[in-house]
C-alpha cells in the first residue's frame, strides 16, 4: 500500500516511471487522452504566451518568426525523438 501524502508532497517517480504512466496514459479512451494530453502540454508554457489562445493571424506570425530564427542560425532544431529522450532523463 502506498502512503499517504499531501499532493505537493507526492513523487510519482517514487511509485512509477515515465514510462509506466505513459503506457497508462495510452490505455485512456481517445477523448481522454486528449484531455491529458492538453492539459500536459499547457503546464509547460508560460499562460502569458500560451499559443492556444491565440488567432491563425499571431500564430502564423511565432510560426514565421521561429523559421527565421532557425534559418538565421540563432537557435538550432531539436528532433522530437531527441527532446523526448532528454525530458525522460
């Protein structure tokens, strides 16, 4: 049995790994997994410049702006497979 803590207190590392919670995760029905998927992805960006809330206008604007930082040399592309092996170290 696992012990009981307060919520800012637990560590999921201590009872799961990545990958055990992911294979979890991907046992969800789609909606659900959707859900997670979302609410994951907007716990890692700053809520004053969150993307989803923006129009096709100003995220076409970031999108081109990134490209030319790219292309400028001014920050180098990471492969998702690459970004994802760093997150789970």
């Amino acid at each position: 049995m696992f012990p009981l803590l307060p919520l800012e207190d637990l560590d999921y590392s201590d009872i799961m790994s990545i990958d055990q919670i992911a294979a979890e995760a991907l046992r969800l029905p789609p909606r659900e997994r959707a859900l997670l998927a979302e609410s994951l992805w907007e716990s890692l960006s700053d809520p004053r410049e969150s993307s989803a809330g923006m129009d096709d206008r100003a995220a076409l604007t970031l999108a081109q702006a990134r490209d030319r930082q790219i292309e400028a040399g001014e920050v180098t592309p990471v492969l998702h497979d690459e970004m994802m092996a760093k997150l789970r170290r």
